[in-house]
C-alpha cells in the first residue's frame, strides 16, 4: 500500500533504499549529500508502490538539486528526471512504453461494423422509455471504433454484460462472418480470470441466440497468456495471435505488467481493459487503471464524440461534454448499479466512503444496527472489544453454519467433484477480510481464532482447511489467489481447486509449498472476488495500510450482507479521510 509523499517523509529508509544510494556512489561519486537523499527517496517511492517522485512535494532546496544528479545523464542512466518526476529508469521505460502504445493504438485505423447501429438497437433497446444515456450501450459503441478501450465503473455496473453484448456485435459484423474474431479473455489472479468466464458463460445465454456464436467462455491468467514463468525483466514478451483481448480487473496490473501486456497485443488487435478506477490499484508500482481512467466521471466528451454517440446511439451526452485528450474518447464510466440500489444499504455505505464524506459515514454508523443472529439488515456493525469476544465467533459460526454440516456430512465418506464444488461454493458465500496481516485483528492471528471457534485445528493439513495459493505454479496449474479446500478423497487427504471447467484438481497436499489458510484474508487478496457475507475487520488503531480505497474494496466485495467490525470507531473516520495518492505521469494522457 502506498501513501502521498508528505506522509512518508518520516518514514525510515529500507536496506534496500541504501543500497541503491551506495552503488549510485560506487559507480559515479557525488558530493552532494542532497543527491544521495533524492535517490534513496525515489526508491523508498517506488517500494510504497509510486512510479516516481514528484519533486514538486519536497523543500525548494532538494528539489533543484535534481537538475544536478550525476546519474540522470545519457541514454542508459540508473535515473530519469522528468519534468518535475524523477523515476528509477524501469519505471521510466515501463511509462513511456505505456504512453506511446496506448497513443498508436488510438492513431490505428479500425473499421466500424457495417451494422453497427442496428446491432445496437437489437442488443439494448428493451422498448423501457427513460431518458437517463445507457452506458453500456455507448461503451459498446466506442469500443467498436477504436483498438484501445477504457471501460470502469463500480460492482454491479455491467462491465462484463457489456463485454458479452460488445464481443456479440464485433462477431456479428458482416465481414466477420467466415472468419470469426480471435478473442482472448484474460484478468490478473485465477480467481478473478474464473471468475470472468462464469460471468460470460451466463451473460451469452441472455443474448439473443443468432448473437450467441463464436463468444468463448474460458479466461486465462495475464501470467498465463502473456507467458510470465519467472522475472518480467528475462521473459520475453510474446506476440499474441489475437484480434481482440479483454482484460477484467485490471486495476490490479502494475506498471511493469501494463506494459507487457501492451507489448504483446499486436497494434491490429484491440485491447480492452474493464475495471474500478476506486479500487485498490496494484501491490506493485503503479496505479495504471486509475490514473488512465482519471477524469472518467466528467466524460469531456468532444463536440465530434458527442454527435458520433448520438447518431450511433441515440445517446444525449451533452451532461458529459468536454475538450478531453483522444484517450477520453475512448473512456467510459458505468454508472447505474445493478446490485446496489439507491436506498441498498452497502451501495450508501460505498458511495460514501469513496466520495470521502466522513459525516454521511459517520451518520451510516450511527444508523447501522450491532449484529446478532436474526438481524435482517444488509449492513451490522459489530465493535469487539478484543479478539476473543464472543460475538466473533457466534458471528463466523452461523455464517459458514451451511459449510460446517457439509463438512459433518463427509466425515464418513470420500468427496467427489461435485461435492467438491458445493462445498466450495458454500465456504465462499461469506469470508472475512482484514484490513493487515499481524496484530489481533489481522489475517494470521484470526485464521486461528476461527479455525479454534468452527472447531478445527489451527495447524496442519485436515479435512476442511481452505487455502490460497500465493505463488504461482505452473506445474500443479495453480495461479497465485487460487482458493482450495482440503477433504477427504479416494486417494487419501487432497486439496480441491477448481480446474475452471466445472471440475476439481485435487492435489497432494505435500505439493503445496506456497499457500496459507484462508478462513481470513487481507482485502487486497480478496480483489477480484465476491462473497454474499462479508465481515470487514479494522484494526484498532489507524495504520497506513488503512484508507478510503481500502474499506471501499473491501465493502463492495459483498454482494447482500455486509458486517463491519470495529473495535474503534475512530478508526473508520481516520480510514474515510486517507486516501491513496500514487505518483505518475500516465495521468497527463
């Protein structure tokens, strides 16, 4: 997790900050201590997940000194000032590759369909009078014109349904006829990428059945399509065979990520990317979805967008007009959602914290009833006043009530795939997501704590442990965030992942070198998931992991119920009022 400069400034520098400092001297001396400090704070930026420095947040005095760094100078520097950035120059080289394929791509000549407008008609219009522009069917519209696309919005705003519409009218154009668009369908995690083809494999059976063809169902890893086996440094980037690729979650791609991917889509392909700009942006470097997408909710729209958009779609969009770049053009925010109504209790609590209004947040917690058993309320509160209260574990025993007699019920027999996967399938209709790792209430002490209240033991390998892969493995077919259950198979003890295709893979778990127990995990692992029930759990005192886009991924990963534990109170106003503000230059796109 990141934070602006000005709250790191007190932070102490790693050994590996110094070392880069050391070598920096090692390789071309300088006498000016101010130099060394520049360097040591671009790579302290860069490990709180900041492309560069901004130089104009530091003392006058340091921030001239920039202009003199001996290692900013020639084509191969360690360094690279930039303006009022300076960048270590991966990160540098990563932007600018970043910068300059998203602008050929926009310059790409790209033939609209020839049936375009009336495919639009057959896919969206439902005969519903409203006046209020539907932005699915204007990211449909944009998308089909260009090779580069932009689509975000919040959970539930369509961005999937509006991928299966738009891959149905590219396949439905007449000159895609015989020869079918290769499409490839890609996310982050695995758990995100299954997720991906569930949602198609649904939203195809809605469309009508002569829009149906040719549409795939299956997604990949971005590691797996664009052959990530070790270091991005050392693989070499592939050329993808592709007409069309779509990329879901993608505020989790990196910067080093972004630009692989950009590299390996061929510049006659188009490349879609979908996700929350006010989501988590990555653990690494860079904050790419959000800073390409900044200035989404204004739209700045250009005259000839506008007029394209209404001709095309019938769509009034002089709301959203603008002098906005040629990326903005191609930049759409979803804005109706579809699983929080207006008055949804957890569509208010997210639309309140994102917009940083510590007294509608405030009020929200004030109305919010404590959580027991019968509370029929999509959104509790529960304030614990230590890990050991009661009320913890009442609240995770009736959660996963369903998923503990499923467990009871296969004491005595083997499981199947099928059992497999409902018992999968009920342990992911609640999760609990923490905010850090150590301390009471963090990931490694609670995973104890619950496995002790559902009565299971807190080590080993047992019938009924769920785990997360953290590392990739490409021998056993696992991705980093794959969730298994350890049950009893024909074979003895296995664990059960999902193979993606309605199966199970069961693996030994002596196999298993990279995974830990999931009865909780942090809430950036749980990106790219959902949950019906979800308890979100603060610690209790503020930290600086701990902030606005924080609690927003974390609320919005429940779909129905949402319980809030809180030791503090003052803790979630602390967390409203901090934000996450990355340093880059992709914002001036």
């Amino acid at each position: 997790m990141s934070a602006s400069l000005n709250e790191t400034d007190t932070l102490a520098l790693t050994g590996l900050d110094r070392a880069l400092v050391a070598f920096l001297q090692e390789v071309q001396p300088s006498a000016n201590p101010l130099h060394g400090e520049l360097a040591a704070r671009v790579s302290q930026q860069f490990g709180l997940g900041h492309a560069c420095l901004d130089l104009s947040t530091l003392a006058p005095e340091l921030r001239q000194s920039a202009a003199s760094l001996p290692w900013i100078n020639g084509p191969n520097s360690p360094l690279v000032l930039d303006g009022a950035r300076l960048y270590l120059r991966r990160n540098w080289s990563a932007e600018q590759n970043i910068r300059a394929s998203i602008a050929a791509r926009l310059a790409q000549p790209c033939p609209v369909p020839a049936n375009l407008s009336e495919t639009l008609s057959q896919l969206f219009d439902t005969g519903a009078q409203t006046t209020a522009p539907d932005w699915q069917k204007v990211a449909c519209a944009l998308a089909a014109r260009k090779r580069f696309t932009l689509i975000t919005g919040g959970p539930g705003t369509g961005k999937t349904t509006t991928v299966v519409r738009l891959l149905a009218l590219l396949q439905s154009d007449p000159a895609r006829q015989t020869t079918p668009l290769r499409i490839a369908l890609a996310a982050p995690t695995g758990k995100a990428a299954a997720r991906l083809g569930e949602s198609i494999a649904s939203a195809v059976q809605k469309l009508p059945t002569q829009l149906q063809q040719h549409i795939p169902t299956q997604a990949v890893t971005l590691h797996k399509l664009l052959q990530v086996r070790s270091n991005l440094a050392q693989d070499a980037v592939p050329e993808l065979a592709v007409d069309l690729v779509v990329v879901d979650e993608a505020s989790m791609i990196d910067l080093d990520m972004m630009a692989r991917l950009l590299a390996a889509v061929p510049l006659s392909a188009s490349l879609i990317l979908l996700g929350d700009k006010d989501q988590l942006a990555s653990v690494e470097a860079g904050a790419v979805m959000g800073q390409l997408c900044a200035g989404a909710d204004q739209g700045n729209y250009t005259p000839d967008t506008l007029a394209w958009l209404a001709q095309t779609t019938g769509a009034g969009l002089r709301a959203w007009a603008g002098d906005g770049s040629a990326l903005a053009q191609q930049t759409v925010m979803l804005r109706l959602s579809h699983r929080f109504a207006d008055d949804s209790g957890i569509g208010q609590w997210a639309r309140a914290v994102n917009a940083g209004d510590s007294a509608g947040v405030a009020r929200l917690w004030s109305q919010a009833p404590d959580w027991r058993r019968d509370a029929p309320a999509s959104v509790t509160r529960l304030q614990p006043g230590q890990a050991h209260d009661p009320r913890l574990k009442a609240l995770v025993q009736q959660s996963w009530q369903a998923w503990l007699q499923q467990l009871e019920n296969f004491k005595s027999s083997v499981c199947n795939d099928a059992q497999a996967l409902a018992a999968l399938k009920a342990f992911a209709s609640f999760q609990v997501l923490c905010a850090v790792r150590d301390g009471p209430w963090g990931v490694d002490y609670l995973n104890q704590r619950i496995a002790a209240s559902l009565g299971l033991p807190g080590e080993g390998w047992y019938a009924g442990r769920p785990v997360m892969v953290t590392r990739n493995d490409y021998n056993l077919k696992l991705m980093n965030g794959d969730v298994g259950l350890c049950l009893n198979h024909a074979r003895g003890l296995r664990v059960a992942f999902p193979d993606g295709q309605g199966g199970m893979r069961w693996v030994l778990p002596a196999r298993l070198d990279a995974v830990e127990t999931v009865f909780a995990m942090t809430v950036h692992k749980s990106q790219g998931s959902e949950f019906d029930h979800v308890a979100l759990v603060l610690p209790d005192r503020p930290v600086a992991v701990l902030t606005r886009e924080l609690l927003y991924t974390g609320m919005t990963r429940a779909k129905t119920r949402l319980t809030l534990v809180v030791p503090q109170a003052q803790v979630l106003w602390h967390a409203v009022a901090a934000r996450v503000l990355r340093s880059g230059g992709l914002t001036d796109l």
